[in-house]
C-alpha cells in the first residue's frame, strides 16, 4: 500500500515540477484511495488487539483478579461468573444488543436497525469511527458489554446461583448497559457531548457507562442479597493473592486497549489515553499503599494491586481529555478515596461488598466523572469544535466550569438507572428462581454446589 | 490428660474455636483432612465423565485438656459444631501419658 502511496507522491511532485498537464484525475482519486486504506490498516490493526486485549481484561483478568480474593472452595464458581459474561453477553450483543446501543433510536435507547447484525460489515460507520470496518466497532464495544456485568458479581460473590447470576445479567444488560451505553456514546443519545445530546458528557472509554453503572448496581446487590454466611465475624480471607496479583496485571495490560482503544484510532489521542491510563495507575497504586502504611503500618500486596485498579478505573472516563499529570493527581485521589471507601467506609456501613466492585469501581467512577470535567482540555482532544470551527473549551481548566455540572448530571442518571435497573433486575430474577444458594450449598462451596466439580484435587 | 481429638465440617472452625475459647481452652491445633464415616461422598463430572468423591474435606482439631475438664470441653465443641445433619463429624478421646513443654521442660498438666 505504501509503494502506491510513494509513487503517487512521485508522480505529483514530478508533474508539479515539470508544470507539465494537470494531474490525471483517475490517479489522484487513486491516490486518495490509497492514503485512505493505509490509515484504515493502520487504525484497524490497532482496534482489533485493543478489541483483544479489552477481552483479555474479563477472562483471565478479572477472572483471576475476583477468584483469588475467594475461599478456595469457590474458586471455579467466581471465575464462572466472568467467563460466563464471554459467551452470554456476545449471545446477546449478535442479536440485539448491539443495535441497541448504537442504531440511532431516541435519546435513552437504539433501535433494531442492526438486529441479527444485519449491515454490520466491513463499510465503517461513519457516525462513530470512519476509518475502521464496522464490524470492528462492534465487536470492540462488545467487549466492554462483557466486562460491565462482570465486575457487578464481585459484590455478590459467593453465595448466588449460578442460574439466578445468568438471568440477573440478562436483564441487567437491557435494564441498564443498554440504555447507559445509548445515552452517553450512541446517536443523539440524552448525554453523547459529541452525536447531539442534551446534556454533553465526557466519557472517553466508559467511566460512567462500565464504572459507575457496575459500581452501584454492584452496591445494590450487595444489600438486596445480604451477606455471605459468617460475614463479618468470621475470618474470611483470599484463599490466594498470586492468583489475584496476575490478574490485576492483566487487568492494566488490558487496559491499554480499553482507553487507549477507545480513540477509535491509531491517532495522537490514543497515546494520549494510553499515557494518562499509565499513569494514574501507578499513581493509584502509590496512593494506596501510602494510605496503607498510614494507616495499618503496613503497605501491602492486596492494597498495592487494589490502587492500581482503581486508578484505572477512576482515569477511564477522562483518558483521552487529561494531560498526562492530570492523570497523576486522578490516579493519586482515586487511591486515597477508594481505600478509605473499602477500608473505613465499608466496615461502618457493614454491607458485604465481598470484593469491593462498588468501593473501587462504583467510587472511582464517580470520582473520575467528575474529575474529568475539572481536567478535561481541548490542548488533548480537540474533536469537539464551535460553531466557527475552532476547538470547543472542555473542562473547568479550560474556563468551562460549567463542565463539572454536566459531568454530575450524566453521573446522576447512570446512578440512577443503575438502581432502578437493578433492583428491576433482582425482582425478576426471584421471582423465576432463588437468588441465593441455601445455607448448606454455600458451606460446601460454589464449585460443588453449582458446577459439580473442583478447582483443587489434591489426589490427582 | 486427655487428649480431644475431634474431625469437623470446615465451615465450623470459627465456632468451635469460639465455644473453646469461652470454656477457656487456649491450645489447638488443626489440619485439613479428608475422610469419610457413614456420610458417603459426592459425585463430580468433568467432560461427562462421573467420578464419585468418598473422601471428604474435614477439618481435624486436637487438644489436651485435663481429665476433669473433658466432658465440659467435649460437650462445649459438640454443641459449636452441630447442625444435625450427616457428615456433622466425630469426637475421640484418649489417655495422653505425659505433657512436656519443650521450652522450660515443664511436664503434665501445667505444661498445657
């Protein structure tokens, strides 16, 4: 492609020099053509490993990250509820789920334009990224649908139904991801700051959309469903932290692709994420373990990995509108709060988050919707633009105050939705089969219980 | 002396190690065994096939106590460990012939 691309270049500047006739016409819509598909390669290579890398993040990341933070009994069941994602949220996402999101509908939901898929080839999209196939987009997006129910489970873990959990993430998926993802990245959705929303929020790779509707729905089955058996006075403890170490490795790796990928491009904006992701996660794990160290005397492991995961998951909104020390101060609140969320807040409020979805995921995403609207500048992403063409002032840096507002409105409806939606969600699902294993189901563990097997034999 | 040797259900360690510690009995030790009584196993299938499972996860928690204090200890760790239903465990005890705490060489009972 390139070779076409030089030659055409050779032949313009040759033509020019010899201001011999106009260059033939054919060639240089050729030549367009030709620049065209090299950047469409270019940004589509980087798609398809972000799309990778953000499936990644489920199974093993998260998969690994949950299942060690689980008594050993549970393991299988925990890393279930991940993988299950994988395969049910793609069921769903083929046939509806997709258009859903992204066929243009009204403001809070799409339509069924791309039901079954249909038109969804290798023509892009103009509307959401025009220079990769749109099947690329759409199974870029639908990694980020997998992950969002996933994360919910570490607020119930060990102790739901393996039947109830699949039914819960169905209906939570229309109930909420659906309607929230429209909203904030679909056309003309209620809060798209780019595709005509009424109220413009800035959520580059799903601060609202995964983090902080996961984050308090995960509250919401953290308090419908009670606490595990034996919580608190029992001491209930990982059964394995190298397990959850890898899989908070992977979880950053991953992540790269999850806001870096979400410039839909190859471009300058993409370094940018990826540079502001980086960042605030070392910074959330520095953060953390100074608060640890504080506080306990001890900077620990757990906590260090902990940090980490909540920088990202505070950075994600504004990755893509932060210069990279923004980030730094993101990533550095973000450690501070959420430690004190699951290491103060959680033990007064005595609700069983087992593994801290709503106290890493739901307050980091807070935390960083509305930090994006202080951070948030055009000097970083310039796609927003006036009237007259120039780039459009973004966050309070930039002298738009006005900008946190927004932000706290579009997390306000995301909270919102996300405890209707939940609470929906449950309803339903009792009403067609039990919520909770029985007393003796979750003393023998998920693994026996609900699968019928064991992660650990000992004799084998 | 008497030893108290008793095989539990994992999940009641942290209620007999309560209820011990309410009749004020400090020393335990406890390993993970499998085994099986009466209560027969459990099936597992992986990939179809179905393997039947007979030895158990139990917990086994051994203390020495002395002999006054045995139907006391003995009752207090039943009642913590009971749910009434197949596989709640046993208890056995026997006759321990000497104590020695290795760091003074203190010998019987106030060696526990």
């Amino acid at each position: 492609m390139s070779n076409r691309v030089f030659a055409g270049l050779l032949l313009l500047s040759s033509s020019a020099l010899a201001q011999g006739p106009p260059v033939d016409r054919a060639e240089l819509r050729a030549l367009q053509a030709a620049v065209a598909a090299s950047q469409s390669a270019g940004d589509n290579a980087w798609m398809l490993v972000s799309s990778a890398l953000v499936l990644m993040m489920t199974g093993p990341g998260l998969a690994l990250f949950y299942c060690g933070l689980v008594r050993k009994k549970n393991v299988l069941g925990t890393m279930m509820q991940s993988f299950a994602m994988m395969a049910l949220i793609t069921m769903l996402w083929a046939v509806c789920g997709y258009s859903l999101v992204f066929g243009t509908g009204n403001a809070f939901i799409g339509d069924l334009r791309y039901l079954f898929l249909r038109g969804v080839g290798a023509e892009p999209n103009a509307l959401y990224a025009p220079t990769i196939p749109h099947q690329t987009f759409m199974i870029y997006q639908l990694m980020f649908a997998i992950i969002t129910p996933a994360l919910i489970a570490g607020a119930f873990a060990e102790r739901v139904r393996f039947r109830a959990m699949m039914l819960f993430s169905t209906l939570w998926a229309f109930f909420v991801y659906f309607p929230a993802a429209h909203m904030v990245w679909g056309n003309g959705g209620f809060l798209n700051a780019f595709l005509g929303g009424k109220y413009p929020v800035f959520d580059f790779a799903g601060g609202t959309v995964v983090h902080i509707t996961s984050g308090f729905s995960a509250l919401v089955t953290a308090l419908y469903i009670g606490k595990r058996a034996g919580y608190p006075h029992e001491k209930i403890v990982p059964h394995n932290l190298v397990l959850s170490f890898i899989g908070a490795c992977l979880l950053w790796v991953g992540w790269f692709g999850f806001n870096a990928g979400s410039a839909l491009a190859a471009s300058s904006v993409a370094t940018s994420a990826f540079v502001a992701t980086h960042f605030a996660a070392a910074a959330g794990a520095v953060s953390w373990m100074a608060a640890e160290r504080i506080r306990n005397g001890k900077a620990s492991a757990l906590g260090a990995i902990s940090g980490a995961v909540a920088g990202l998951a505070t950075v994600t909104q504004g990755a893509g509108f932060v210069q990279p020390f923004s980030a730094v101060l993101i990533g550095l609140i973000a450690g501070a709060v959420c430690f004190f969320m699951v290491s103060v807040a959680k033990e007064k409020l005595r609700y069983d988050d087992s593994l801290d979805a709503f106290g890493v995921h739901g307050v980091g995403g807070l935390v960083g919707c509305l930090l994006t609207g202080v951070f948030a500048t055009r000097a970083v992403n310039s796609a927003l633009k006036l009237a007259n063409g120039q780039p459009a002032a973004l966050g309070w840096i930039d002298g738009n105050p006005v900008q946190v507002l927004h932000q706290l409105i579009g997390a306000g409806i995301g909270i919102g939705l996300a405890v209707a939606g939940t609470l929906a969600a449950l309803r339903i699902t009792e009403l067609v089969t039990p919520l909770r294993m029985n007393e003796r189901e979750e003393a023998s563990g998920m693994d026996l219980s609900l699968h019928g097997e064991e992660g650990y034999n000992f004799e084998a | 002396m008497v030893k108290i040797e008793a095989v539990i259900q994992p999940s009641k360690l942290e209620n007999a190690r309560e209820a011990l510690k309410a009749v004020g009995i400090d020393g335990l030790t406890v390993s993970e065994v499998r085994g099986h009584g009466r209560q027969k196993g459990h099936k597992e299938v992986y990939r179809g096939r179905e393997y039947q499972v007979d030895l158990l996860h139990k917990l086994k928690l051994e203390m020495v106590v002395p002999s006054a204090r045995k139907d006391e200890v003995v009752r207090a760790l039943a009642d913590a460990v009971r749910t009434g239903a197949i596989g709640d465990g046993k208890i056995f005890v026997c006759e321990v012939a000497e104590a020695i705490r290795i760091r003074d060489d203190s010998r019987g009972e106030s060696a526990l």
